[in-house]
C-alpha cells in the first residue's frame, strides 16, 4: 500500500459504512488537527464523517454536520508547504469562517 492508499481505503470504508461511522465516532469523541493549513481534501474528509458519526453518509463531506464540540482545528494559511501533496489552502479558509 501506498501513502494515498491509507487515506482512500478508510475514507471509502467511512463513506459507505454507518456502523463503522459510528464506532469510530464512539471512540474518538474529539478530534484536533493540527497544522490544518497542510489538510488535504481527503484527510478533512475523514474527520467530518468521524465526527459526524452514523449520520456523516451525505454525498459530500461539506453537507455533513459536525456536532459542536467534536472538531477542533490550529493552522497558519500562511505557513502551507504541502501543495504538491493536495494541500488546499482554500479549505482552510472554508473551514476557518465557520
């Protein structure tokens, strides 16, 4: 397996699966992202439908609600040095208004 490999195969699972969302959400009651401003498109993914728990089955991870409390993010749009790994500062800014 490949780096991207470790990212697609547990987004899919978490995609697909409400009793895996659920668990997951059980055992992780929040979650902190550090250096946020590096977040990927799929790595922010995962935590949504974590944090989301059974109900994060929308399309879309935007359209998953995230309970107050669960997700806690800390990053610098100006330090992002992983564009070449998808990187998306524009995220970052998307999550940083809400």
């Amino acid at each position: 397996m490949e780096f991207h490999d470790l990212l697609v195969l547990p987004r899919d699972l978490l995609r697909r699966d409400a009793g895996v969302r659920a668990a997951v959400h059980e055992d992780y009651q929040r979650l902190l992202l550090d250096e946020f401003q590096d977040t990927d498109p799929i790595q922010i993914e995962l935590a949504a439908r974590i944090c989301g728990g059974a109900d994060a089955g929308a399309p879309r991870w935007q359209e998953v609600h995230l309970p107050p409390g669960r997700l806690f993010v800390v990053g610098d749009s100006k330090q992002s040095i992983y564009r070449f790994r998808r990187a998306d500062i524009a995220t970052y800014l998307e999550q940083s208004e809400k």
